[in-house]
C-alpha cells in the first residue's frame, strides 16, 4: 500500500516550475515532512545517462524513438526510485512525469495520444500522480525566459510549443481531480502560496 504522496510539477520549459517545486520542497521540510525532490527525465544512476541522450544527443531522433527513451527512463525511475520513497510514506515531488510524454511526443510531435497513454501505464505500472501541477506561460515568455542556450528539446521552434501548450490545458480540462492549472505570469510568492494550499488538501 502506498504510504506517501505524489506529486508532480509540469509546464514548458522557463515556466517557473523548476524554481516552485524547490520552494515547496523547503516549506514541506520546514513542516518536519520526509520529502523526495526528483525529476524526469535524469534521475539519478541510469537515468543521468538517459537524459543525457534525450537533450543533447546532436543526430537525428524519431519521435517514436524519443518516446520509448523518455518511457524506458520513467519506468527505471518509477520502479527505482518513486515507489520506494512511497513506501517509506515520503512526499514525492516530481520535475515532470506522465504527462510530460502525452504533452510533447503526443500533441507537440503528433503521436497518437492515446497509445502514448497505454505505454505511460505500462511504463509506470498504473501509479498516477495524487496532484499534477501544471504552470502556463504564453509560449513566448517561456522561450525568452530560457533564452539562447537550448538543448534539443528546447531548440523545437514556436509551434511545437503552442501545440505542447495547449496540449498540458487539455489534459487538466480532461482530469480536473488530479490536474491544477496555475498562471505562471503571477510573482514567485503568490504562485508559492497557491500550491502550498493545493498540497494542504491532500
């Protein structure tokens, strides 16, 4: 039985999510909570080498190659790492997840979503996220934030993004249990206090 809580932090690259789910990590831990911070892809030991490949790997990549590398990492992740921490009853939090592959490979590369979902609980042995956070930016606010120093992914062009946007806004408008949408133009402290009373409900 699972004992802890998983959380997970989603939204473009420059979103802010990176710089929130490390505040949040320290506020938990101020709280006297046992807290994994972790993230995908390029959790430690094998996935460092995964995520490696998947950024900065410089030839050619099929889409369904780039799926099955981000899959194959979340599985090793899962099993390795998250379900463990679980056990023990720690709070995960997770710098993206599943939903991750169904935004870029499936709406953003044009996959078929569906058996990119089928794989996504293979690969994870049906565990599913107790809250998804998803931050949304304007495509060109995220682009400026990361600036000209891009890996692979990040280097996809304008409407990659915008179909990856609207992608991660779709998938919250299918599952509003589990998926909260936060306007990441908003300052640092007010986006901070909206996560920490979504995180108190659980």
């Amino acid at each position: 039985m699972q004992k802890g809580f998983f959380i997970t932090f989603e939204g473009a690259d420059g979103c802010g999510k990176t710089t929130q789910i490390k505040l949040l990590d320290e506020y938990l831990r101020s709280r006297g909570k046992s807290v994994l911070l972790t993230r995908e892809p390029g959790a430690k030991g094998l996935g460092v080498k995964l995520r490696e490949i998947l950024l900065n790997y410089d030839g050619e990549v099929s889409p369904n190659c780039e799926s099955f590398l981000f899959l194959a990492d979340r599985a090793q992740h899962v099993d390795c790492i998250i379900k463990p921490a679980l056990q023990e009853g720690k709070i995960v939090l997770c710098d993206r997840h599943t939903d991750s592959t169904v935004a870029y490979q499936g709406y953003g590369r044009g996959l078929d979503i569906e058996r990119i979902k089928m794989l996504n609980s293979i690969a994870v042995n049906d565990l599913k996220p107790d809250l998804t956070i998803i931050f949304d930016i304007d495509i060109e606010t995220s682009l400026a934030r990361v600036g000209n120093s891009k890996d692979r992914m990040e280097s996809a062009g304008i409407d990659f993004f915008n179909r990856v946007r609207n992608g991660y806004l779709e998938i919250a408008r299918q599952e509003p249990e589990r998926v909260k949408v936060i306007n990441s133009g908003e300052t640092i402290d007010n986006i901070h206090k909206q996560i920490v009373e979504l995180v108190e409900k659980l």
